[in-house]
C-alpha cells in the first residue's frame, strides 16, 4: 500500500519545492559553517571560556583588579553572563556542543532572516 500525504504534507511538499534554491543555499551555508567549525574557536572565545571559569570559581569582580585604568571605580564585566554560559556548556559537554551551539545561535538569526524572506514571497511582496 502506497503511503498518502496528509494536506499539511502536501502543502509543506510544494513550499520546499517552490523554494528549493533559499533551502538549499542555507543547507549548504550552515554545513560549511560546520566543516569550518575548528576555525571558529580564536583567541576572543578561548578568553571567554577563561573568563567564564574565573567567573564561576570566584564570582564577580567589582574590585578592577584585571582593569589598570579603572582602580579607582567599581568595575563589572558586562560580558559575565555569556562567558559563565560558555563555561558552563563547555564543562556539561566538550568544546564539540560549545561550538554547536554557536553553529544553531548565529545560524538562527538567519533562519528568522529566512523565514521572514520565505514569508514575503508568500504574501507577493
């Protein structure tokens, strides 16, 4: 017995057929994001995950103490949540999920961008 499409799997059928060039140039784009993967980890995100590992064995630093010009005034990182985020995803997982979730983070911004460009051509505009 050949196996039938439901309305919803038709119609999801024929959007990738209609828009089978955008899908497969953003298929093709995030897997060489990925193959490129070890590229990705430089200097900024080693001192991230360092950042983070300071940040969760010690707290925050109000005290300037990694900051000369500012040991007069009470200093805190801005970028404290993210780096603890990163060190604690890198201490669940390995730098493998690290560098997976960066893959899913800065490709999500262009699957919204994608949808709303699929949404436009949808509505004829």
């Amino acid at each position: 017995m050949k196996p039938t499409l439901t309305h919803r799997g038709a119609r999801v059928l024929a959007w990738l057929e209609r828009e089978s060039l955008p899908v497969t140039v953003f298929g093709l784009f995030v897997c060489g994001l990925i193959v490129r993967l070890p590229d990705q980890l430089r200097q900024d995100g080693w001192l991230a995950l360092v950042s983070g590992r300071v940040v969760a064995d010690s707290g925050l630093s109000h005290d300037g103490h990694s900051h000369r010009l500012d040991r007069a005034r009470a200093v805190v990182d801005q970028q404290w949540l993210g780096q603890l985020f990163l060190y604690r995803l890198a201490s669940a997982g390995n730098l493998r999920l690290v560098m997976l979730v960066h893959v899913g983070l800065a490709r999500g911004s262009d699957g919204s961008r994608a949808a709303r460009c699929a949404l436009a051509r949808w509505f004829g505009t």
